[in-house]
C-alpha cells in the first residue's frame, strides 16, 4: 500500500512485539540458564550424597569389618590348628571394595583423593593379607606348631595397624567429602528455589507485557475492524472498512476494504449470470432425465425384442423337429442333415434367446434383497446339476458356506453356472472335481469355485467375461457365451466383484473368485413386461413361456397320424 508523501509508515507490531520479545527472551534466557545449571549441579551432588558417597562408605565400613574377621580368623587357626576356624579368611572377598573404587574413579577422576584414599586402603589391605595371613596359615598347616616365628609375628602386627590406619582413614575421608557435598547440595537447592521464583516472576512480568500491547495495538483495532466487516456482511456493502492501527492492522484493513470495492462490483455480475446458471441447470436436468429415458427404452427394447423373437423361432423349431421326426429316413442322407442343421440352429438359438432374456433380467427384480442361505442355494443348484454330474461322474465338494443378503433365484443360478462351467469344461484325462468354499473379510465373503479341468489362459481371464465370447468352437463345447457374463453380471449386481486366480502349478485347472459384500446397494426398473411367466433356469439363462401355436400343431399333426394309414406310415 502507497503511503502519501511526508507520511510516516505506522509502526509495525512485528517490530514492537520483536523488541519486547528480545527483551524478554534474553532475560528469561539468563534465569533458564541460570536455573538448568543449578538442578544439573543439585542433581550431580544429590547423586554424589545418597548414591556415590553412602555406597563407598557402606563399602568400606565393610572392608574394615572383614579384615577384623579375618585376623580373628587367622589367630584362632595359628592357636588351635582347627581348619574351620579359617572360615573368616576363606569368605572374605575383596571385589566390593574394588567395585567401590572403580566407581570413585568414574564419579571424581583416577587422580581424585577418594580414589588415592581408596587405592591405599586397598594396597594395605593385601599386604596384610598377603605378607602375614597368607604365611601364617601356610606355617601352622605345614608345621602344626601354635607358635609363630617371631619376625613373622612382628611382620603380621605392622601390617594390620598399616591396613587399619588405611581404612579408616578412606572412612573418615569418605565421611568428609560427603558432609561437604551435603552442605553443597543445600547451596544449590536453595540457588534452584530462587532461580525458579526468578523465572516465575520474569514469566509473569512479560505475559503482563505482552497483554498489554496485543490489547491495545490489536485486539482494539481488531474489534473495530470486525465490527464493519460485519456490517459489510448484513448487507451494508457502502460501509467504508478503515481502522487505524499497527502496519499490519492496517494493511489487513486496505485489504478488506478492496474486497469490499470488488465485491460490489462482481455482484452486478453475479446476478446477470445466475439467469444463465439456471438456464443451463434446466438443460442439463433435461438431458439427464432424457437419458434416464432412453436407457429405459432401450433396455426395454431387448427385452420386448428377445420375446418377440421367440414366437417365429418357436414355430420354426416346432415344425423342423416334426419335419424330422415324420420324414427321417424317407428322403436322402443329405436331406436328413440339413434337417439335422435346422433342428440344431433351431434349438441354439432358442437358447441364445433364453440366456439373453436371463441376461437382460438380473437387476430387473421386483423383489427386495433379504438373507439367502448359501448352503441352501448351492444344493439346490446341484439338485439342477443332478444329471450333468451323474453323466459325468463328477465330485462336487460343497459346505460351510454362509448366509448373505441378496437374490435367491440369482445366486442359485450363479452357482448353477460356475459348476456346470467347471464340469463342462473338464479334462478328458482324469475325473472332473468341483470344490466351492468361502472365507471372511473386512466387509463381506469371499468365495471361489475351484476345478481340476482344462484351465483357462492368463490372456483370457478377462475376456471369458464379455458376453458372446468364446473361447472354443460350439462343436467342442455347446454353449452361448453368456454364462460367466451373467455371473459377472450377477455378481456386479450384489456389489461385488468377479476373476479368476493365475494359474498354479501345483494346481491344474481353473479357480473363480467373487466377493459378496454384507450391505448391496442395488437400483432396479420396475419395468416387467407383462404377459410372461418365469418357468424356471434353463442351461445358463431364463426359460419364459407364452401362448404359441406349437401345442396346436402337434395336437393336428397328432390326430392327422392317427389310424392305419398314418401307423403303417410311421412303421415305415
């Protein structure tokens, strides 16, 4: 922002705020320092009073314990020969001392007079033990005399006032040292106590501070300038925002005030453009609801489509396989099959009819979803299966499946194609094996449809899944190539998702793996034809019947056979 000529800039509450900080800072910083190194100093002697000090002096008080113990010891040995009276001298153990020391060393230094102290108790000691108990012992057990040598005995005696001397002069010292650490120890905590107080009182003083320039250089302007901001919000756009105040306060007050300028002008704007923002929202309403329309119709398109075709395809299979029935073997070789081709094209494209009228019907059911018992719903896909799996010998393996929400009818029917898939599809060179299982996870079942047949190729996995594909002639394997697309179809349909594993080497054959989620989410069109009743699966689709002229047909051609004539003709 411009400052007018001859203007001075108002001061900033950055600078303000970063000198009394400084302030502040440096003296908080003095009394922080002073304080953190008078609890390191309290923490140090405290440690050196009750831990380093009490240890070595317990130590030592024991050191002088056990040398008395020993020379009683070694006495009562020399005076009476008896080897148990050498117990005090066989248990005494020097490493606590020693122990003792070293940790002298690390708390005061190798060259500290606790050390020096401590390594002279240590020295006499041994010396006794080594110049007088040791030879002393080693004398009497030799010669069994109760009588020491005289200069041994004089020796023993030098060295133990030595060894005595010694150690109690590293008690004493210890005592000492440790009385002064202790008088050091209150020094510093009263020096801690006042370095605390210090610190309080410089806290307070600069909060106090700090309160009372954010009041009158911030929180003041702020609430004038808040109170205009909101006027300017209510409705009061011509309310000029303008506060005086710090740089920032200022330059924050501009900032709102050019909005505000802004804001007047883009509402004129506004208004022109939202007669074109619901022009187009109605467009776009109407494209959506056109759309909606026009899936509806072409869905119902095929469906109505798929039944109409059924009619004349219906007449065709009826009068071919009476043409088959009545005139086989009354015209040539060549006659009979393409009669043959008729009859088959005839009933595969009633097929494809079927299966594209079961295709088309997943989603379009009328019926809510509520909890189907998969173990139920595969036995009664197997009930269906019963004679493919007789004919076969095939092994289905099915159980512990669980209960979901969804479809009858469709997970019947998902089971029925998955299993009649994998028998179809089985290997000529060992006997075909279905196994169905389920396992659970997070937010629904996982099952699969495993076999031992001809296993499908990596390259087809997702292919086999499109509806009309197919991936052998219809002379090897009959079918329509909708079966795994309806299963797709079916499992999308119950919100779940559908694949087959990579092949495995221990494993031949083919695995199907799908989820079934515990919540579906399904949106249906409550747009079923009329006029046509579901009759039960058939093959991988839905077999619906209609009122055709078949049933009258046979019942003419059934009463022009009747009598000799038409016997005699069907003799021949």
């Amino acid at each position: 922002m411009t400052e007018t000529s001859g203007t001075p800039a108002p001061e900033t509450l950055r600078h303000r705020l970063g000198v009394m900080l400084g302030v502040a800072g440096g003296v908080l910083l003095v009394v922080v320092g002073g304080a953190a190194y008078s609890l390191v100093e309290v923490v140090r002697h405290q440690s050196d009073v009750t831990d380093v000090y009490f240890d070595a002096i317990v130590r030592a008080e024991r050191l002088s314990t056990d040398l008395e113990d020993a020379g009683t010891s070694v006495e009562a040995f020399v005076a009476s020969g008896y080897d148990g009276a050498l117990t005090g001298l066989e248990t005494w153990d020097l490493r606590p001392a020693e122990a003792s020391r070293t940790r002298l060393s690390e708390a005061f230094g190798e060259d500290s007079a606790q050390v020096v102290r401590a390594d002279e108790a240590l020295d006499a000691v041994r010396a006794w033990r080594d110049g007088f108990a040791l030879p002393a012992v080693e004398h009497t057990a030799a010669t069994g005399e109760s009588t020491l040598p005289v200069e041994l005995r004089r020796t023993g005696g030098d060295l133990r006032a030595e060894a005595d001397v010694a150690v109690d002069g590293l008690v004493d010292r210890l005592a000492a040292d440790r009385e002064q650490s202790a008088d050091e120890l209150a020094t510093w905590t009263r020096t801690l106590f006042l370095a605390v107080v210090a610190l309080a009182v410089a806290s307070l003083a600069g909060a106090g501070l700090v309160w009372s320039t954010l009041r009158r250089r911030v929180l003041g302007p702020l609430a004038a300038l808040s109170e205009k901001a909101q006027a300017v919000s209510r409705g009061a756009l011509h309310q000029e925002v303008s506060v005086a105040g710090p740089g920032e306060i200022a330059a924050l007050s501009a900032a709102v005030e050019s909005m505000r300028v802004s804001l007047v002008e883009e509402m004129a704007t506004v208004s022109a453009s939202r007669a074109e923002i619901a022009e187009a929202h109605r467009q776009v309403t109407e494209q959506a609801e056109e759309l909606r329309r026009s899936n509806r119709d072409l869905e119902q398109f095929a469906y109505v489509a798929s039944h109409d075709l059924q009619e004349p395809l219906r007449k065709v299979a009826s009068f071919t396989q009476l043409l088959q029935k009545r005139y086989g073997g009354q015209l040539d070789d060549r006659a009979d099959q393409y009669i043959e081709f008729a009859v088959d094209g005839a009933k595969r494209m009633q097929r494809l009819i079927q299966d594209l009228l079961g295709f088309s019907r997943v989603g379009r059911s009328l019926e809510d979803p509520a909890p189907v018992d998969l173990d139920e719903a595969g036995s009664a896909a197997l009930s269906n299966l019963e004679s493919t799996v007789e004919a076969t010998g095939a092994v289905v393996r099915m159980g512990g499946l669980p209960t979901v929400v969804g479809h009858r009818s469709l997970l019947v029917q998902l089971f029925q194609n998955l299993v009649g898939n994998a028998i179809k599809f089985r290997d000529p060179d060992r006997d075909p094996e279905v196994v169905v299982g389920a396992a659970r996870y997070d937010g629904g079942w996982e099952l699969w449809c495993r076999d031992n047949g001809i296993g499908v190729d990596p390259q087809y996995a997702e292919r086999v899944f499109v509806i009309f594909q197919r991936l052998h002639p219809k002379d090897v394997y009959e079918g329509t190539g909708i079966g795994l697309a309806l299963c797709k179809k079916i499992v999308e349909f119950h919100g779940g998702t559908i694949g087959i594993d990579p092949p495995d080497p221990d494993h031949p054959g083919t695995t199907v793996r799908w989820t079934i989620p515990d919540v579906i989410d399904t949106t249906r069109e409550d747009a079923e034809p009329a006029g046509w009743d579901v009759v039960g699966p058939s093959g991988t689709g839905v077999a619906l019947s209609s009122t055709t002229d078949t049933a009258r047909v046979e019942d003419r051609e059934a009463s022009r056979s009747s009598g000799p004539a038409a016997d005699h003709k069907e003799r021949q």
